[in-house]
C-alpha cells in the first residue's frame, strides 16, 4: 500500500477557510474530496496540520470528520500530526479517535515523535 | 315577514332566517363603521404628530425636511453596552424609516451623538449599506455629529464612503488606529490574515483563536444567518482597531441575518412555552457548552464556544454578543451579564475587546 503525506500549509493551504466549498476558498470540503479521500483510498496518508494559521472545527470537522462518518474504515489509514494547536487537538481527538494521532502516540525509543 | 304559504314549519323556518340575515347585515355594517372610526382616529393621531408628512402627500413625495422620528430618535451615546435598548431602537427606527420613505429621501441626523463606539459605528454602516442595496430609489443625506470625537471615528472606519458630498480623508483619533471595515460574503480567510497583521503581533495560540473565531464567525452567518434561498443580500461587516495608548484593540463582526436564539432554538424543550429559555439564556448555553446548531447533528456545535476561546487566555478580554433582543457579555474572569430587550436589532453583533496583548 502506498503511504502520503499531505502537508497542509505546502500542499493546501496555511489559512484553511470554511466547511463547505459554496462558503468560500479552501473549505473542508474541498481538502476532503480533493487531497484527503483520494489518498485514502490508494494506502496511508500522514497528514501534518502544523504551521497553520489556524483550524476552525467547521474545516476539520467536514474534511476529517466527514471522512470517519462515511468512510470509517478508512479513517485507520489515517496518521495525523499536530503540534502547535491544542484545541484543534481535542476536536480531532473527538471527531476521529480511531486515527493515529501524534499527540496521543508516545514517542517511540529513538526519540522520534 | 315573509307572506310565503305552505307548511307552518316551512314558515317557522323561512322567518327564523330572513331574520338572522338582517341581524347579521345590521352587525356586518355596524363593524364597518366601527372600522372607519378606528382608521380615522389613527389618521387624526398621524397628523397631529407628523404634519409634514401629510402636506407632502404619499410615497414618492417625502418632505426634505429633518423627520422627526429619526431626528428625536438618535441618542448622544450609541453603546451597546451602556445604552443597549437605546442603540438598538435607534436603528430599528432607521430601517423602519427608510422603508416608510421609499422612493423619497431620508436624513439621517447624528448631530446629538456624543459617543459612538466602533461596533455601533459598524452597524450603521451595515444599515446604511442595506438601504442603498434595497431602497435604490431613496436619498440619505447625513447630519454629520457636532462633536469632533464621534466625526472622527466614523471617519476613519470608513462610514462616510457611504455619504454623498462627506471628504472621506481619515481624521486624527487620537491614540486609536482603524483598520477600514470590510463586507464581504462567505468565508473570506484573506480578510481575517490581513486584520491580524495590522494587529500588534499576538502570541501564537491567540493568532490561533482570533483566527478560529473570526472565520467560525463568518461560517455561521453563511450557512445559519440568511436564507440561503435567497442568495443576493448576505452581508457580513468586519472591523478592527487598536489603540497604542491604552494597548486595547477591539475587532467587531456584524450580519444582519435571523439571529443565534433563532436558528439555534431546534431543540424540543427550548420551544415548548413553559420551558421556553429566553435568547440571552440560549446564547449563553451555546457559548459555554456547545453542542446547539440549527442542524441538529452531534458532531456540529462547536462555533458558538469558539467565539469566547479568544477571550479566555487573555489577561482582560470580553466578548459581546448581541442577536435580535438578546444581549450577553462575557468577561474573561467568569463574569457573564446577559439580558432581553423589547427593541430587536436586526442581526447579530459579536464584538471582542481586550485590555492587555493576549498571551
């Protein structure tokens, strides 16, 4: 199986906007059905949401909760990597517990984290 | 009477309603008259005490002359914090106005108004704006305040863009540094970068919620605030200012959609009457536990609480939030005044404020 990685703020975008691509520029949607999905369903995606100028629930909720809603089985291919924002943290925490979170994973022998 | 012959019951019968249909005739007159009566005291009051009006005729023909209900109705202070009640009734009186005016003109007079705040000052731009976008036709000239503090302010947030003959050269206001509002539609995440950059450069966790807010903000007007049938008027209005004395900066977000109690009063027992919250208590609750959307979804609800986030890690902050008649404000320290107005303002204004550089 394949393995991505998807850097928001290279791949997509640093400033992520709404929930819905009919509210704007670089919705939820938009990263969901155009980078998310299709790299899911080739193999495991690693997505690093570091360096963001934020990440409002509407956007994270519609591209990663949308996906563990209508897609759950492909939500375990899914490693996300987050260090710079605790609140986005806990709603990703609550929207897909069955991904592979950073924060949660403790860091392994080698110190890599 | 009627004379007709035949069986006794029949005669009985036909009596019996030629007289009811008399009666029914005496009273359906009597209540016409009633009716008259009634529209021809209100006239009397009308003119009594707006003669003006009554010279110039109908629609189409409206007095050039200061009226009244504006002139009387604008308050030395438009605050919603000070004066909520008054601020509100003021433009619910502009609106009401210019559509009594049509096609005519209208004045709107702001010579009294000794202090303006730059969220009051966001919301007459809005209704300026939403005159021009749905009166074409009617003429808004402006009484530009007397005193030179109040001029300046709504100089420099851009208000007199919208004022025919009015220089729109920015003023000093003292220490205070405007950020000219925007209006725009949708989610419009340039908009939020370029406020934070004129800002004083805050930590990251507060670039983080200031950010988070604002486009939550902005989310919710286009998804819950306006019909989303009727895509031509959708407005939201942003503005911003800090100021390099008092190291305060404030930001300000406004739409003139349905409200928060409306769209989010979904659930059965906040409609029931005996248990009916009031707005400010249903706001409130959406604030500080989530979980409320006019969608009903569990995973949805999580807007509202992001709005105070900001305020929380700041060392002074407060956040008002006033939707239709409901007003709540939230300080940083826990301190939450909430309350319920006859007057509605037509919309919903979120306003933050904070005192010290959030860290």
């Amino acid at each position: 199986m394949a393995n991505k990685t998807i850097v928001l703020i290279e791949d997509f975008t640093d400033a992520p906007g709404g929930r819905f691509r009919e509210d704007g520029d670089f919705s939820g949607e938009q990263f969901r059905d155009d980078e998310l999905l299709p790299a899911l369903k080739e193999g495991t995606v690693t997505v690093d949401l570091n360096g963001a100028l934020g990440l409002p629930a509407s956007f994270l909720d519609e591209s990663f909760g949308a996906v563990a809603r209508k897609h759950s089985k492909l939500v375990e291919r899914l490693t996300i990597v987050l260090d710079d924002n605790e609140i986005a943290q806990k709603h990703l925490s609550e929207m897909i517990p069955r991904a592979t979170l950073s924060w949660q994973t403790p860091p392994t022998s080698a110190g890599k984290t | 009477m009627c004379k007709l012959g035949g069986h006794p019951f029949a005669r009985v019968t036909l009596n019996t309603l030629w007289t009811m249909s008399v009666r029914w005739r005496q009273s359906h007159n009597a209540n016409r008259l009633r009716i008259q009566k009634r529209r021809l005291r209100s006239l009397e009051k009308a003119r009594k005490r707006n003669p003006l009006s009554f010279i110039a005729g109908a629609k189409g023909n409206a007095p050039t002359e200061l009226r009244p209900e504006v002139d009387n109705a604008c308050p030395e202070i438009l605050d919603f914090v000070k004066c909520p009640q008054d601020t509100a009734k003021f433009f619910s009186l502009l609106r009401k106005r210019a559509h009594k005016c049509g096609a005519g003109e209208m004045v709107v007079n702001l010579r009294n108004v000794n202090e303006v705040t730059p969220a009051a000052a966001l919301v007459l731009i809005a209704e300026l704006c939403r005159i021009n976008f749905f009166h074409r036709k009617l003429k808004v000239k402006v009484a530009l305040p007397a005193a030179p503090e109040p001029h300046a302010l709504l100089s420099n947030v851009g208000f007199y863009e919208y004022c025919d003959g009015v220089s729109t050269e920015k003023s000093v206001s003292g220490s205070r540094i405007f950020w000219k509002h925007r209006r725009g539609v949708d989610v419009r995440q340039d908009a939020v970068a370029e406020l934070i950059n004129f800002l004083p450069k805050l930590s990251k966790s507060a670039t983080q919620r200031l950010f988070e807010a604002l486009v939550e903000g902005m989310q919710n007007t286009s998804e819950h605030a306006y019909n989303r049938s009727k895509r031509s008027y959708r407005f939201w209005w942003l503005l911003g200012y800090q100021d390099t004395k008092t190291k305060e900066m404030a930001f300000c977000f406004f739409d003139q959609g349905a409200g928060i109690p409306q769209t989010i009063r979904t659930r059965f027992k906040d409609k029931l009457f005996l248990f009916r919250p009031t707005g400010s208590e249903l706001i409130h609750t959406a604030v500080m536990e989530g979980r409320y959307s006019r969608t009903k979804e569990k995973s949805r609800g999580r807007g509202l609480p992001a709005l105070k986030r900001f305020i929380d890690d700041a060392i002074e902050g407060e956040l008002l939030i006033f939707s239709r008649e409901s007003q709540c404000v939230f300080r940083d320290h826990g301190q939450i005044k909430s309350g319920d107005y006859d007057t509605k303002l037509h919309g919903t204004l979120i306003s933050w404020t904070l005192r010290a550089n959030g860290q």
